[in-house]
C-alpha cells in the first residue's frame, strides 16, 4: 500500500554536484532567449528538480512553519506574477482556477486548516501562473521552440535516476517486493509524474528529428518502468500512442498516411500487448478491481482483506475518504474538512484526487475540480492543428488517468505537467481566435498594398 514515506534523497556528495550541474544547464538555456517568461519557466521547473532531489533537507520545516519545499512554491508564484502579461491567456487560465481557489478559501477559512489551505491554495496559484506563462512564451518563441529549450532541464529528473542506481538509492515500493528507482526524489508518483512532464516537452518538440524524438521518449519510457508506479506507466499511454502515433505517419506523403497509419497504430498496440504480457504480476489485478463495479467503494470495516489488497490498498482508501465525507454533518458535505487537512484523519493521501476533494473541500470543491477538468479539455479541443489538438486532449486523458488513482494536483510535479498541456492548449486557441477573426475581417487596401509590396 502506498503512502507517503519517502525514500532517502541521493548523498550531498553526489547531490551538490548534480544541483550545480542543474544550475549550469539552466544558465545556458536560459542564454539562447530573451524572452522572460521562457526564462521564468526554465529556471522555476530547474528549482523544482533540486528541490526535489534535496528533499531530506528541503521538506524539513522552516522558522515559519511551512517546510522551505512549499516556501519555494509560494515565491515561484509569487514572483511569477510579475512576469506576466495579463492579456496572453491570464483571464483564460484563472477564470478556469477561481472556482476552486475560493472554495479552497472557504474551506481554510470554515475549518481553521491555515497552514494546509495556504499550501494548497499556493499550489493551484503556482499552476495559473506556470501555465499562463508557458502560453505567453509559446506565442513569444512558438512552442516547438520552447520545449527544446525545456527539454535539457527535463532530462535532468532520468540523470538523477541514472546515478542514484549504482549508488543503491531506491524504494522497497510495492508489498511483492518490487523496487522503485526514482532518483533519490521523494516519491515514485512525483518522480513519474514529472517523467510524464518530460514526455509532454519531448512529444512538443517538432524541432527535433523523429530519430532524437523517438530515443528520448524510449529514454522516458524505460525511466517510468524502472520508477515503477503503475498508475503513471498506465496514465502515459494516451499521450505516448498519440504522439508516436502523428508523429511516424506525419513523415510520409499524404497519399501513403492511411496505410502507414494502421500499420504504425497496430504496431504500436502490438507493443501495448507485449507491455502488459510482460508486466502481467503488476496489472493483474486492474481486471478484478473493474470486476467490482460500484461495489469498489464499500463502508470501511466491511471489506475483506482481499479487497483492502486490491490495487495496492487504493479501493480501500477511497472508501474511507468517501465514507468520512458521508457521515459528515451539512457544512463539511459542502466545504470538507479543510485543504490538504487528510493529515489530521487518515494514515494515506486518498490516491484520488475526487476522492480528496470530496473529503476536503465537499462537494463544491468536487465540482470546481471537475469545472477545472473540462474547461482545460475544452480550451484544448479549440486547437486549429489535428495533430495538436489530439495530442493534447491525449495529455488530459493521461492526466485524467493519474487523478483516479494518484494525486498529481496534489504534487507541484503534477502541477508541472498540467500546466505544460494547458498553457500549450490556450496558445492554440488564442491562436485559432486570432486566425479567424483575420479571416472574418478583410484586410483594407492599404494592407493589401503593404502586403504586395
């Protein structure tokens, strides 16, 4: 069963180094644009990655009460407001948020959870201001151009994972003994899910050839493996086929797509087979707990003790967080018991996140999360491009995955990963809005004179 013990990070002796090099390779991205959003970006996600991998000393609590981890988050927020420009998808990106964010603070305000509500809130206000500024740079430098800047800093994450394997640094994960090797991070779901943040950079990256394209995403792959999360190695599955998917059938003449798309698409379920074949002790349970139905959910001290091993625990999980949610009196059914405030009743983090939000926020903050979900999925379905816009609807379906049985929202890794799809999604739409009304009102004869000459 999950919870949220940690691994031990990586020695300082091998750490440090890693951080320097960190830092110089932001640098010299950081070089190759004058844009200051990119730059932003560059160097927020970097932080994130040291932090991460230093966790044994960036968890720990500050004179503040707060640990210097969720210190950094609120100062990256904080900081990037001042980045952005208000008209290059702002309103877009926070009108989706504000629903949740001021449940968020009711719930703080109602339950007296201060410190949990304002890690919380600084969260969701890091993801507004990351994705609005990874629109603002995509329309400055174009996205391609953006994620092959990224994509130096988001290999860093599978180079910490290489050192740390000789090095014996890994996490006992899963109760059949299997072993997780995640880089001397924290977790295996944030270490994967922003291997997943990876791939989003990678599969964006239409400047890359399709031969350096197609090594990193293997590169990816076998990282999540070795991570050995299975909700990130199910989760990646849309956004991976897709991308491979456009991205081998892209490269042949338009007369020759049909056939090499069924043969590319059959190949590539082919490998999906062979995958789950391979790795079949890992997922065989997935069928039995689809068995139960609506029967997963069931009143806690009921439950057998084959159904509290089923996914590794999660269904029994689940059913405490909703069942907590049940019994409560009229103002916590609306509003929760208090951001993040699971600590204070639970011994595990719901691995759900409608679960959590039902049990924190009630059913307001379960309703604002799903607003938050279709508005972004629906700004992605405005993408001009069909291999862009299914791309991305294919990143918020692997998202989706996540959130039923982990909880990215409740990670700035998982943040990271959202905001890279929804910031890319609002480019494209704002830019589709541009194109159209270029179409609907015709250039005068001056432009036009402008334009011929």
């Amino acid at each position: 069963m999950d919870g949220v013990e940690s691994v031990r990070a990586l020695p300082l002796w091998a750490g440090f180094p890693l951080a320097i090099l960190a830092v110089i390779v932001a640098t010299i991205q950081a070089r190759k644009t004058e844009d200051g959003a990119t730059r932003f970006i560059i160097f927020a996600l970097t932080l994130r990655i040291i932090l991460s991998g230093m966790h044994d000393l960036t968890f720990k609590s500050s004179p503040l009460g707060l640990s210097w981890n969720a210190l950094a988050t609120i100062l990256v927020a904080g900081s990037g407001l001042l980045v952005i420009r208000r008209k290059v998808g702002f309103s877009l990106i926070v009108g989706a948020a504000t629903p949740l964010l001021l449940v968020m603070l009711i719930s703080t305000l109602i339950n007296a959870t201060f410190a949990s509500g304002l890690s919380a809130i600084a969260k969701t206000c890091y993801f507004v201001v990351l994705a609005t500024l990874v629109a603002q740079s995509a329309k400055a430098i174009t996205p391609s151009r953006l994620c092959a800047l990224l994509l130096p800093i988001m290999i860093l994450p599978l180079i910490y994972q290489i050192v740390a394997i000789p090095l014996g640094v890994v996490k006992a994960g899963e109760s059949d003994g299997s072993a997780s090797y995640i880089g001397g991070f924290n977790h295996e779901a944030g270490f994967s899910v922003l291997l997943l943040a990876s791939l989003t950079v990678t599969c964006f990256a239409d400047t890359l050839k399709v031969s350096a394209k197609t090594g990193m995403i293997a590169w990816c792959l076998v990282a999540l493996f070795l991570a050995n999360y299975r909700t990130s190695i199910v989760a990646v599955g849309p956004l991976v086929l897709t991308s491979v998917f456009y991205m081998f059938v892209g490269a042949f003449h338009p007369r020759q797509r049909i056939l090499m798309g069924v043969m590319v698409f059959g190949s590539l379920i082919a490998a999906f087979l062979i995958v789950v074949i391979l790795a079949g002790d890992r997922f065989s349970d997935l069928g039995t707990a689809l068995s139960y139905g609506t029967d997963i959910i069931q009143r806690p001290g009921t439950v057998t003790e084959e159904y509290r091993r089923l996914l590794s625990g999660r269904p029994a999980i689940w059913s405490e967080y909703v069942y907590g949610w049940v019994d409560a009196d009229l103002i916590r059914k609306a509003v929760g018991f208090g951001p993040e405030s699971w600590t204070q009743y639970f011994g595990f983090y719901a691995h759900n996140t409608l679960a959590s939000a039902l049990f924190e926020e009630g059913v307001l903050g379960f309703g604002a999360t799903v607003i938050l979900w279709i508005i972004n999925l629906l700004i992605a379905t405005r993408t001009a491009s069909r291999s862009d816009r299914l791309r991305l609807v294919a990143a918020q379906f692997s998202f989706f995955i996540l959130n039923m049985a982990t909880m990215p929202m409740w990670m700035i890794e998982g943040m990271i990963f959202y905001a890279l799809m929804v910031g890319l999604s609002v480019y494209y739409a704002k830019a589709r809005l541009i194109d159209k009304r270029r179409v609907s009102f015709p250039a005068t004869r001056f432009q036009q004179t402008v334009s011929a000459g």
